[in-house]
C-alpha cells in the first residue's frame, strides 16, 4: 500500500504539470531530471529531483546545473552496480559533479555550497573514490543514505557529513566494505542508525555510547558481528534494537536502557545472555530464535511490560523458568520446536495470554501432558511427533483457533495405533468460539457430529488422517 501511495502522488505530481518541466516542485523521472539539470537555468520551485542510472551512458553536467536548483529538499541517485563495470560506473557518475574527469574549474574545487537546502540525500552504490560529498551543503541534511555503497569506516567523507548538525537519519545498510563503523562523535543528534546486512562489519564504534538520542539500531544480518561495545547498554532513548542474524556471543549489561521496548535478536549459538533483564522494565517484545541456550535466567520475571516472548527453535531448552508465570502482561509465547519438559507450575496465572505455541522435535524428551493453561487463550498451536493421546483441552472455551498435530505413529508399536485409533477427541465440541480448527490425528476414524454445532466454525483443515471415515455436516 505504502509503494502504491507513492506512485500515485507521482502520477498526480505529473500530470498536474505535464510537459512543463520548470513549473513542477517534484521529478520523478529519469529524462526529466537530466533535462532539467542540463539546462542550467534557475528553478527555485523544484524540491526533489531523482536519477537513475541503469546502463553504459555518461552523463555529463556542469556545476552551474546544480547551482541552478538552490530550493531542492530531496536529491535520490541509484544505480545498478551489475549494469557495467566498475570503471564504467565510475566515470559516469563522476561527471554528475565535474565537467569531465580529467580538469575541473577551480571554483568548483572550492564549491561546498551545491543544493543549500538539501534535507533529504539517498545515493544508493555511491561512488566514493571518485566523488566528494563535500560538494553538496551538509549543514541542514536530516537524511542520509548511502545503502550498497563502498565507503569504510576511515573514508574521508565522513568529516564532511559531520557537519550534518541535524542529522538524524543513517542509513547504511548493504555497505559490504565497512569492517567497522565510523567514528560518531559528529551525529550527536542521531536518532535512527541503519547498518543491516553489512555482512563483513565486525566492529562497533564505541563512540556510539555518546548517541544520548538513539532511539533505533539495526544490525540485522551483519553477520560477522560477533561483539556488542559496553558502550551500548547506556543509551538512554534506545527503544528498538535489531541483532537477527548476527553472530553475536555476548550481550552486553542493558545498564541505563530503561527505554527498551523492541529488541529482537536473534543470537548466535554461543552467546552468553547475562542475567541482568531486569534492567529492562520497558520491554515489550523479546525473541531469543534458534539459540542453544539451554534455560533463560530467572530475571525475565521482572519484565513486567513483556508482551511477546519468543523461543522458537532453542531445541536445547528443557525448562522454562518458574518466573515465565510472573508475566501478567505477556499476550503471545512461541515455544515452537523447543526441547521445554519442565513448565512452572502456574503458567494458567498468565491472564493475558492469547496465543500460545507449543511442539518438539523427534529428539525431545516425551511429556506425558501439557501443564493447565490459561482460560484466556484465542489460538493455541500444539504439536508433539511422539504423543499417543490427545490432551484434553475442553476448560479452553475462548479459543478461536486451534492447531492440534500428533504426528505419525510409529506403525511397529501395536499399542500407539490402538491408543490413537478412535473418535475425534470429544472436548472439541465444546469450543464452542472456535472459527478455525486444524487437525493432524494419524488415525482418527471419524469426526465427532458435534463438530457440525460449532457455530462460527469458518475453516476446517484435515491433514494425514488417514483413517477418517466420514465427515459430518458443517454449518455454512
């Protein structure tokens, strides 16, 4: 919808202007842009102008046609780095700031005053040994990225956009030739800081503990990143921090991260979680997937703000901490494909809890029944390969959505096919809110006739249930 909305208020931008290129405020397109430029003829009315390189031409510009557009706000410039060679790419984009490659007017070396009222700078590939930032004004952009471009941590642009006061925006996601992260002493005033996918990052700056205003980090998929700076758990306005992907060993102490509210991370096998969540009495949504942490720390009783919990696919984890029923606010548990035996002992106190998601691999030890859950679940997804009863679920008379998986017995053992043989489990009927059921009950040779009474039964999924013989009536 987002995408969508922008075009059309693309298609409404040109059509209100059609063929009068110097009265529009915003070009879109590539032709038009490069037309206006080649002009060099003052246009105070333009506010955003977008290029795009796509194949082996050189487009060459002169000074005077940036000079000419005092009033841009939004200047975008991508290019294909797989259309041409890298010399190509090179020498075209370069002439977007000199008259050619091999002399420049002298004024247009001492030039930093290009585009003045510049906000918003989205160069994606930006070549940086031939092109110099300084050319474009830095003192009033908000906005910078530079995703899938070659810059490092020691490129001498940086001090230029240090200048940026205002910056609160960077964006640097897909910069495959940074190793580390740049010094930020300059972007005190950053507020969203971008780095995913930089996938040979290894190292943060510990200057980012000076970023008192930080209020978003993704390092999603940097996956050579291996060690978070101590700097970090001391970024006061930190709400949301992104690690999936990473390979992360240890997390630093959250020390004055009251504000955290998102963290979705995603650590390596490795990673040592400190005991220290208590810290963070914001949080509200947390995933630990696909760790081998075998136990999370008793403190995560203390976040009383918990939302979602997630710990999906930690197949080494057989207990879940006693404290997990302290959490009064918590709405959603994934314990999707973990190893979870031991449950505490009051887990139906957690009033709040809607959505609930429980199943083990073929390795997991067997439990012999589900703990009482609460009366408040909505969706409720169980499955366990080695089970050879259903559990009795009839006190869940709120759910409205059920996943019910038994897996496929082991057709040696006489007594799993006499214990599974047999009728729907009868409870069902009596979930009575229930709108979508879906059963996989290796089997199971009929349907109860109760399941036709359901009233807002919507959707029914019947898979593996081999032995089913016949179905009854379902309300329409």
């Amino acid at each position: 919808m987002h995408d969508q909305l922008k075009d059309l208020g693309r298609e409404i931008i040109f059509q209100e202007r059609q063929g009068e290129l110097d009265k529009r405020s915003r070009l879109w397109n590539h032709n038009d842009a490069l037309d206006i430029l080649r002009r060099e003829k003052r246009n105070e009315k333009l506010e955003a102008l977008y290029l795009k390189f796509e194949d082996r031409s050189e487009y060459r510009f002169t000074l005077e046609g940036f000079a000419a557009l005092p009033n841009v706000r939004f200047l975008g410039v991508d290019s294909d780095p797989l259309a041409y060679d890298e010399v190509d790419r090179i020498r075209s984009q370069a002439t977007l700031l000199w008259h050619n490659l091999t002399t420049s007017p002298k004024d247009f070396l001492l030039c930093d005053q290009l585009l003045p009222n510049l906000r918003w700078l989205s160069w994606h590939n930006f070549p940086r040994r031939v092109l110099k930032i300084r050319k474009f004004t830095a003192f009033n952009l908000v906005i910078l990225d530079f995703s899938r471009s070659k810059m490092t941590h020691d490129w001498d642009g940086w001090k230029h956009i240090e200048r940026a006061e205002r910056l609160k925006v960077l964006n640097l996601s897909g910069c495959n030739h940074l190793i580390k992260t740049p010094d930020f002493s300059g972007f005190l005033k950053l507020e969203r800081l971008i780095l995913e996918k930089c996938e040979r990052l290894a190292e943060i700056d510990s200057s980012i503990g000076l970023l008192e205003r930080l209020v978003f980090l993704n390092l999603n998929f940097c996956s050579e990143l291996r060690l978070l700076p101590q700097a970090l758990g001391g970024l006061p306005a930190l709400t949301e921090l992104l690690l999936d992907g990473t390979s992360i060993r240890e997390i630093p102490d959250w020390w004055g991260m009251e504000n955290l509210e998102n963290p979705h991370v995603q650590i390596s096998p490795s990673t040592k979680a400190r005991d220290s969540l208590n810290c963070l009495t914001s949080l509200s949504r947390l995933s630990l997937d696909r760790t081998e942490i075998t136990h999370r720390p008793n403190s995560i009783g203390a976040l009383t703000n918990l939302e979602s919990l997630s710990l999906n696919k930690c197949s080494k984890m057989g207990r879940l901490p006693q404290s997990v029923s302290e959490l009064r606010s918590l709405t959603k548990l994934d314990l999707w494909e973990t190893g979870i035996t031991e449950f505490p002992n009051s887990m139906q106190s957690l009033e709040n809890l809607k959505e609930l998601k429980l199943s083990w691999s073929t390795t997991s030890r067997s439990l012999s029944a589900l703990p009482k859950l609460p009366v408040s679940l909505t969706s409720l997804s169980v499955a366990h390969p080695n089970w050879t009863t259903t559990p009795d679920l009839s006190s869940l008379i709120n759910l409205k959505r059920l996943l019910l998986w038994m897996g496929v017995p082991d057709i040696s053992s006489p007594s799993q096919l006499v214990q599974l043989q047999g009728p729907m489990p009868w409870w069902i009927g009596r979930l009575s809110k229930l709108e979508v059921l879906t059963l996989s009950i290796p089997r199971m040779t009929n349907l109860s006739p109760e399941l036709g009474a359901l009233p807002h039964l919507k959707s029914l999924h019947l898979q593996s249930c081999d032995a089913l013989g016949c179905i009854p009536q379902i309300p329409t």
